[in-house]
C-alpha cells in the first residue's frame, strides 16, 4: 500500500455479496485504514462510520469510471470489480451484457492501468468470476487444467474479462486477481430469477417461515434429489477469499494465469434438503413444494459439481468445512437476528 | 447461398496470405460465381478478370466497417475475417492491438449479424486464428480438449475473438469457423520480423540465392536442430483448409465451440534444411548462417509442436503429406516462375 490507509473501489457494491465485502474488510486487521469508494449503477448507502464515499455510476461511461479514480481518497490501492449483469440478464439482453460484463470491465482496467501509473501504485484487480465459463462435455472432476468453453452470454464474457485481467497483469499494467465463484448458499433476500436461486430457496424461504418450489424431483423421496450434484460456497466463506485475493502475493500465482477456482465443496439437492431438516425439523421440509422441471435439471445438471481446488488451497483460499449442516445454522440465526 | 452469386468479404486482403486465397476462390467450383469484397488498411488491387470491389477501410471505424456490406454487391454471404495487427506488432502496440484484434472483429460480427439479419442471411463469418493462443504448461500432444492460456499481447486478442465468434454462433447471428493456424512455411515475400519468420527465410532466402540467418545452433552440425519441433503446414494447403472452410455444414461442427486446430505436421529445424538440402543441392545450406539466438529458440521451443488432428480431419481439413520436401520443391518452383 501507498499509505497508511488502504483505499478500495468497489463497483457493484449494492449487491447483497458486496455489502458483506465491505463489512468484512472494515473488520480486516490486514485492510488497515479503509477508505471506501463505492459505486453501482443504483445510488449506493455508505456504511455507518467508515470513511466512504458512494456513486451512482454507469460504468460503461469512461468520463463516469475516471469520477472514481479521482476522488479526494486518492487512486485505489485495490479494485473488487463486482459489477455485472447477472446470467439471465446477459443472456436475454445480449448486448447489454457485453457491454457491461466486457466492455466496462476493459474500461475499469484501463482506469486502474492509467491513474495507478500515474501514481506509482500497481493496482490490485480483483474480479468475480463464474463456474458458467464452463460448457460442453466436462471431465468428473474439474481441475486448473481444464477448458472453458462457455455456451452463454454470461459465461463467455466473464471468460473474456479473465483473458483481459490475465493479460493486464502479465505485462504489469495491474495486478489481477481472478475469483471463479462456486453457487453461493445460502443467499439472503427475495428469491431471485436465477436458475440456481432454488439452492438457496429451498433452505432460506422454509427458515424464514415461507414455501419454496424444489424444481428437481416430484417428492421428498424422489432419487432425482440425489443424482444432482453442485458446487458450493457460503456467503461468509467467499467473503473471506475475496477478501484473501487482496493479501496474496502476486508471485505466488502461477506464471501464466490469475484465474483461481476458488474452494467449494459437492452436495446434492438432497443433503441441502437434509441439512434443512437437521438444522430446522423435518416440519420444515413440508414448505418445500416439488415441481420437477426438466429443464432446470438439464440446467444445473450441466454445471460442474466437483473440482481439484488443491491450487486454491495452497493460496490460503479456504472452504466450507462440515458442508452444508454449519450453513443453514448460521442463516437461521442471521433469519432469528433479523440479518437476512 | 442467397442467389447464384457467392458474394465474400475479406478483410486484411493485401496480405499474401489473403491473395492466395482470392485466386484459390475464384478457380474453386463449390463457389460459384465468386463476388468479391475486399478491404484492407492499405488500398488493396483487385484481382484482374473478376467481379471485385476494392475499399481502403479502417477497421476500426463502424462507418467504414458498413460501407463493406452495402455495396453494389450486396450483403456477403461469407466474411473471411483476416485482417489483424501481427504478433509483434501486437506486443509492441498494446492498444492498437486490442483495437483491432478484438474490438473490430466484434464490430464485424455485428455488422455480419445486423446486415445478414435484414438480408435472411446467415452469414459465414471465418476467422484465422493462432497457436498463439496456447502458452503456460502444454501437453506433449495438443488436443482439441487442451486449455489455451495465452501469454501475448495477440493469442489473447485472437482467443478473445474466438469466444465472441463462438456465441455469436450459439446464438444464431452468424455461422462462425475459427481455424487455428500451424505456422506456415514457406511464406512467399521479404524476411519479416515475427520470431517464426526464420522457418520460412531459412528455406525461402537460399532458394532466390541470398543468404539466411537460422537463430538456432551455432553449425549445421549442431544438435539443437534436431531438438527443436514445429507444427507446420504449406500455404497452398492452408488455403485449401480456409475454402474448406466455407463449405462444412454448420451441423458438423462441436456443439459447443466452433474451433478448430488446423492439421498440420511435425518438423524439427534440421528436417527443414535437410529439406532444402535434398531439393537445393547441400550448396543452398552454405547461404544459411548459423547465429544461435537463445531468446529466439525459447519461444520457438514454447510453441506446441504436435497436435491431435483427427477432429480436423474429419471436418475434412487437410495437412501435407510427405512434410517439407514437396513444399520446399512446390516452392523453388515459384521461385523459379517469379511468383515468390
């Protein structure tokens, strides 16, 4: 760091996942001094008590992104670019998603390049990924070493950003950091339209006292629930790798990429069911509705539900230990505490 | 087609390359009636003797990239997408690289998209693409399953490129082909400055009576030609595969990606001058000095030299046969007919 404080733009940050970022690092003995610059295409909040400063910015605007490089806190030490339209969004507005999951994210690079030369600074870049840059056959077991061939809007533009960070970083113009995010549960607020979202329904809406539709399998009993497997996060744990991807040392990536699966762990539809029951009663799981729906189970069917994180690990990425079980616990008290 | 006119665009066709391919077109029977749109940075001539247009375009202008598909000709029904900031230029130029490599290839597809949209068309939109796109680790073999981890400037310009010409295709707005070079010998023209351009001038140079520097070993004797692999292909057959090209149904390709590695064959720097040698005369050999260049042999040692053809070959893509003799002798031929 330039300083004694720690300077950190965040763009995307009135998602749920950045609202928990921003708590995390003003709790991080690592962050010291944060200073805040916040920034969504809605009017961000400020957090109570931090030094912070919030823009309603479209970052698919040049003269709106250099706004947040030239703040009174200085040039950020550190970019979470969080910022995006989300799959189903880039998926039925296809060129919006290229212009915001491509495009700005180049902007957002050159922004970092250009104003982190000027000031001496290499900025750290740090980009959320996603498991949809994967598509077609995949192998049991996804490794570092694996292919992305995305077969969505979404996924090919996070896999486009990634080549850009990869080579921003390779020639020293910033220091990139790529995240690939297994499907984070339990994700708190209103269900969302996402595919995965029923991962986290399942378990949220039922703890919260309200029916969720299950669209894998007919019954509580049906194999269907079994036979799907998914890659998983919770909301805490990514939080802190995102967090960790600002405190590794660049040379300890591999040479020739920035791109890290981050640690997860496989359940099926199943244990996240199970796990609801343990943690909530079995009367809990009478709130689950089953509409089985070929596609949805095409879909989720498709993403990878397993990976060698071993390289993750040995950047001190950490995972979920004891699965599912510990999750639901924690957001049944974030339910009770009235947090989620 | 849309009419009995095959109408095809062509960008970067002041390349020699690029000329090949337009005589190889215009003499090819599964093209009928070829209408050619052809445009370059540089004013480009037209072929004599058949229906062209010529256009001075830069490729990076949206106004100039319309006026290729409203001419008098009408929309294209095959874009070749050839043009391109080389290598070295890309590495030396980063902005103008990315400029042309990635954005006006995306502002060709989306011209292709819009104007093939209005015209019921679905437009053949082929792309040259490069082994520059594999760096970091590789397997002995390359296979169409290998991860490509570009470590320059233009392999990830190129891999960015395919991606988008990938979900174009997925979503239907244009009918992709990315062909994926070997390196080309003998490359007709003065020695360029790529670090691969000695492969070609080692054979090329000695053929018109000039000499050549080979940047690997110090003596014709030295073991090092014999360490060192390419995976070649001749530029008749290279054009060859880029026609073919056009005429592959869409439905042969892979689901999932529209990429193919073109065949090729596997040479070490000494099977290129015992070549030369065998069709030269030893004499030819004295013209090449031996100036060992260690930069040089460890990029040429990071490229893949052998590659898993066969999904290429099914596609009906074809390599040389019988390695460089033929070539080496097809082209002291030319030499001979001043055509190189």
């Amino acid at each position: 760091m330039s300083s004694d404080k720690t300077i950190i733009l965040i763009t995307g940050c009135a998602g749920w996942l950045a609202s928990l970022l921003i708590h995390t690092l003003l709790a991080d003995p690592d962050t010291p001094n944060c200073h805040l610059i916040l920034a969504d295409v809605v009017q961000p909040t400020s957090p109570v008590g931090a030094p912070a400063i919030a823009f309603k910015a479209d970052l698919t605007d040049t003269a709106e992104i250099e706004k947040l490089f030239t703040t009174e806190f200085g040039v950020p030490d550190i970019v979470y670019a969080l910022h995006g339209i989300m799959s189903r969004g880039a998926e039925d507005n296809f060129d919006l998603g290229l212009k915001v999951n491509i495009d700005s994210v180049r902007m957002l690079l050159d922004a970092a390049r250009h104003y982190g030369e000027a000031a001496g600074k290499l900025i750290k870049f740090i980009f959320t990924s996603s498991l949809a840059v994967y598509g077609g056959p995949l192998p049991e077991v996804v490794t570092p070493n694996t292919i992305a061939t995305p077969e969505s809007a979404y996924g090919m533009a996070k896999l486009a950003s990634e080549l850009a960070i990869n080579e921003y970083s390779r020639r020293g113009l910033v220091d990139g950091r790529v995240l690939r995010l297994p499907t984070i549960v339990v994700r708190p607020g209103p269900p969302a339209a996402a595919t995965s979202a029923f991962l986290s329904g399942i378990i949220r809406e039922p703890l919260k006292g309200t029916s969720a539709v299950c669209p894998i399998g007919t019954s509580p009993t049906d194999p269907k629930l079994d036979a799907l497997h998914t890659w998983l996060a919770s909301p805490h744990t990514t939080v802190s790798n995102l967090v960790h991807a600002s405190h590794i040392p660049a040379s300890r990536f591999l040479r020739h990429t920035r791109v890290v699966c981050l640690p997860g762990f496989t359940a099926s539809v199943r244990e996240l069911l199970d796990a609801l029951a343990e943690v909530a009663g079995p009367e809990a799981l009478e709130l689950v509705r089953f509409e089985d729906d070929a596609v949805s189970r095409k879909i989720v069917g498709s993403w990878p539900a397993r990976f060698d994180d071993a390289y993750a690990r040995e950047l001190g990425f950490v995972g979920d230990e004891g699965g599912m079980v510990p999750i639901v616990r924690r957001f049944k008290e974030d339910v009770e505490a009235g947090r989620a």
